[in-house]
C-alpha cells in the first residue's frame, strides 16, 4: 500500500573497484556486483549461508569474483568442448572460459516487492553482439528473494538467424565440509567424467565428493538436494527449463592453484550449476525468448 514502510533496506556500495548492492529483507541478506549481474553471497536469518563467497574474492573490473553465482553465456565452460551449433556462433580469436558476460557491467532494471518477496531484475544490451560473437540479443537477470532464493535467466534473439548456446548459473553452495556431504537426486542420471578422457557414465547411489569433481549430469528430471549432517539441513535445488547439471569441487590439489581460493576453500563449498550444456544446448529462433531459471531453500535435515 502506498505510504507503506518497504519491508527491505537496499544499501549501494564501493567495495574496491566495483559497484554492489547490500540487500536485507525479512528472510535473509544478499550481495550482489553490477559486474556480471552476480549474486555474490546469500544468507536466510539464522541460517549457515546458502550461497558460498571466497574469503580471498578480488572486486576488479572484468574479472570474476570467485564464488556467488556467475552467469556463463553464451558457452559453458572451454569453448572447443561445446556442441558444434555454440562453437559456430562465435567468430573470434580468443574465447574466455564460462563465455563473455561475467566481467561485463549489466544495467539496474528494477527493484520491487512482489507477493510476499523483492525482486531484482537486471539486463545487458547486447544487440550490437559481443566482442568475437556478432549476433543481436538481450540477456535478463531475475533474482527473487523469498521464502525460496529464486534466479531467472533469460535470452531474447533480436536478430534474424537462430541462435545457439550454452549457458549456466554457476553456483557455489556453501557447506560445512565437502567430505561429509552427499548429493540426492542424480541416481542414475548419465554424466560426462572430465576428468577421465570425457567418457560418459550413469550415476550409481548418491554422490559424494571424495577428490577432485568436474562433472557434467544429464537428462536430470527431478529437484536435486545436498545433504549436509553437520549443520542438519537440506539445500534443495529445483531447476527449471534446464536438463544437465554440472558438479564442481577442486579438492586439494586443484585448489592450490585457483585464484581468489585458499588452499582448504574445498572444504566449504560445492558448485551445482544449474545448465543447458552439452546435448542439453539451447536454440532460440528469431524474436524469441528462452528462460532458464533455478529455486534453492533449505530444510532440516532428518534421521
């Protein structure tokens, strides 16, 4: 109602070299970078954090900060291990890991209240293309904080031939210790072993992390959940308009020798990108629009 105290508080900072939002409503915290439109931490009152951030995250322009939820588009991953259709999109020398919007700043659209949650919505013109990519599109970036954290990506094709991509929301999950944890919902998916000449294989039994995890999961048709005993609880993952999903931990050598990482961060997070990769790939015809989009909330965790 008009007049109405809003039952949040949006706070616009400097943190180094980049424009953020702090957000605070009546079901958790948020931080999100006008670069990359990222969703850099999320936490619900009361509640260990849902959405993981490194302790080492540099804010510099045009570069990724290491944790949140990095938008990759219009490629997943290395260029050259996309399906034929997404490496035919792009026409340049160089092709940037997980595509070219994560350092790019993306405009405000709009912050409002709707049905009990704040919505905050983003976009990036890139109706003139993207450096090595030269088609027409516009990208939108919905978050919605709720009861349930809630992420939209959306892509219009402005121009006049189809378009090809892959694309994920990159998500660390923040976890009380990666060993003790296990991921419900893949039995008997088929997934891409990366790290093992790309062979693929089906998954037997829950998942649990036991070294280094680079996996691409396909043909996932239900709500995924990490189960984490220490703090007691369920993350659930529902995705939506997206079939693979890819599962992500360093484990310790790897993690070594990432950037923005201290050596034991593997302990505390677990990636579970919500994708449309490999068979998975998304077309979009002329004057059409694609959604992508994932809902994540946690419960108790029993027996």
């Amino acid at each position: 109602m008009s007049g109405d105290t809003p039952s949040y508080r949006v706070e616009q900072v400097q943190i180094d070299e980049l424009p953020c939002w702090r957000i605070h409503t009546a079901h958790g915290e948020a931080l999100i970078a006008q670069q990359g439109a990222q969703l850099l931490s999320y936490q619900t009152h009361e509640q260990p954090p849902l959405v993981w951030l490194s302790e080492q995250a540099e804010y510099k322009h045009g570069q990724s900060l290491r944790g949140g939820v990095p938008v990759c588009w219009p490629w997943f991953g290395d260029l050259t291990r996309n399906p034929l259709p997404v490496r035919g999109m792009h026409s340049g020398d160089s092709a940037p890991a997980h595509g070219l919007v994560r350092g790019l700043d993306w405009r405000l659209d709009d912050i409002v209240e709707e049905q009990g949650a704040l919505c905050v919505r983003f976009a990036l013109d890139a109706r003139h293309g993207l450096p090595g990519w030269p088609h027409q599109a516009e990208l939108s970036l919905s978050m919605r904080f709720g009861e349930r954290l809630g992420l939209e990506l959306t892509t219009r094709n402005l121009g006049a031939e189809p378009l090809a991509i892959s694309q994920a929301l990159h998500t660390y999950f923040a976890v009380s210790d990666s060993r003790e944890i296990a991921i419900d919902g893949l039995q008997g998916c088929r997934y891409i072993e990366t790290l093992e000449n790309w062979e693929e294989r089906r998954q037997d039994g829950l998942l649990r992390i036991q070294g280094e995890t680079d996996r691409i999961y396909l043909d996932v048709e239900r709500p995924l959940a990490i189960r984490d005993p220490q703090w007691r609880r369920r993350l659930c993952i529902a995705a939506s308009q997206s079939r693979s999903a890819v599962v992500w931990n360093p484990w310790v050598e790897k993690a070594k020798r990432l950037s923005q990482f201290a050596e034991d961060a593997w302990q505390r997070m677990l990636c579970i990108e919500t994708a449309r990769v490999w068979d998975d790939l998304q077309r979009i015809a002329p004057g059409a629009s694609a959604c992508m989009g994932v809902e994540i909330w946690s419960e108790p965790l029993e027996g």
